[in-house]
C-alpha cells in the first residue's frame, strides 16, 4: 500500500463518510457540466429527449395510461442506473486506501489525490458544485500541496496528454518521461528518471 502524506492542502479536509452526499451533490454537478459542455452529448441527448417526448405525446393520444407507464418506467431506469454508478464510485473513492478525497471546507468543490506508489501521484475526479466560489483557491492550495512532494524520485500520473500539459503548465519543471501499459504519461522533474514500473516504458 502507497504511503500518504500527513498533510493535506490549506483550506481543504479529507472527506470522511459524513460527507458523501456532498461529494454526491458535486459528482452529479460533474456529470450534468460534462454533457452540456460536450457539443456532441449535449445534441444527442436533446434529440433524444425530443424523440421521446414525441413518441409519448403520440402514444398518450392512443393510450394516455401506457404513455404515463412507458415515461414512469423510462425514468425509473435512467435514474436508478445512473444512481447506482454515482453510489458506487463515491463509496470506491472513499473505501481506497491509496486516495485522498480532498474537499474544500465549504464541501463545494473535490479532487482525488492517489497515490499508487510512494513515490507516483495522480490527481483525479476534479469537481465542483454550480457556483462554487473556492475552486480557485483550493487548485492553488493543491498546488502549493503538491510541489513540496515533487522530487527527482517522484513520478505524477496523468490520464491523458491534455492533462499532462496541464500539469507541466503548473509544475514547469516536469518532463514527460515514460508511459505505463495503457499509454498514460508520465512526469518527473529531470528527464531520463529510471522508473521502477516495468511495465513502464521510458520516452527517449
């Protein structure tokens, strides 16, 4: 098992049980943010919405009570699956022993601190309420948290290279220097670090 820090960043806590509906209420704002900043999940989901609309309002015309059963059931469904992904992932983040769920004091906005080794840091499910005021200050508290950690032995994981060129944009002195087996990068501060993985492949 990873060993954590003792510290966590200024004006944040680690989320405990009594703060799952919070971390609840900040991974649906995530989800409704993701479809409609997404052009493509935002059409198709208002088309789909429309064609049922549509097909209900003609059936209700045929059979007003197999319309409001079909509708019942359609909801039932959509928000009984996406209930049991959202409960699911929040009890696995909090049940981790490698992860730090890191919430701001106002429980408004959240980032996963993992640490998959001693010495490898990933930070994952960034999230935020509507209107959240303290996302700012808690990315720079995070930040300021993570660069005392960063040393020529430590490795940060990113899940993609747009995220990996947002940390090199906070911590200019990383280099990508590796990937692991499915292609992730990997940053440390000089390059050519050897990396204990063996399933990592170093960058030339």
């Amino acid at each position: 098992m990873a060993v954590l820090p003792d510290s966590v960043p200024a004006g944040c806590r680690v989320a405990s049980w009594r703060d799952y509906w919070p971390l609840m209420l900040i991974t649906l704002s995530v989800q409704v943010l993701l479809v409609w900043k997404s052009k493509p999940l935002r059409w198709s989901t208002i088309a789909s919405l429309s064609f049922l609309a549509f097909a209900l309002g003609i059936l209700s015309l045929l059979d007003w009570r197999a319309a409001l059963w079909l509708a019942a059931f359609f909801v039932a469904v959509c928000a009984g699956g996406a209930g049991v992904v959202l409960v699911g992932l929040n009890v696995f983040r909090l049940l981790d022993p490698n992860r730090r769920v890191l919430l701001s004091n106002d429980a408004e906005v959240c980032v996963d601190a993992v640490f998959r080794r001693r010495r490898s840091l990933s930070l994952r499910n960034h999230g935020r309420t509507f209107g959240a005021k303290s996302a700012p200050a808690m990315r720079q508290a995070v930040k300021d948290w993570v660069r005392p950690l960063i040393g020529s032995d430590f490795v940060i994981a990113a899940q993609n290279a747009r995220v990996a060129r947002m940390y090199q944009e906070q911590f200019p002195e990383l280099h990508i220097v590796g990937r692991d087996w499915m292609g992730h990068p990997k940053l440390a501060v000089r390059p050519g670090i050897t990396l204990v993985d063996a399933n990592e492949t170093p960058v030339p």
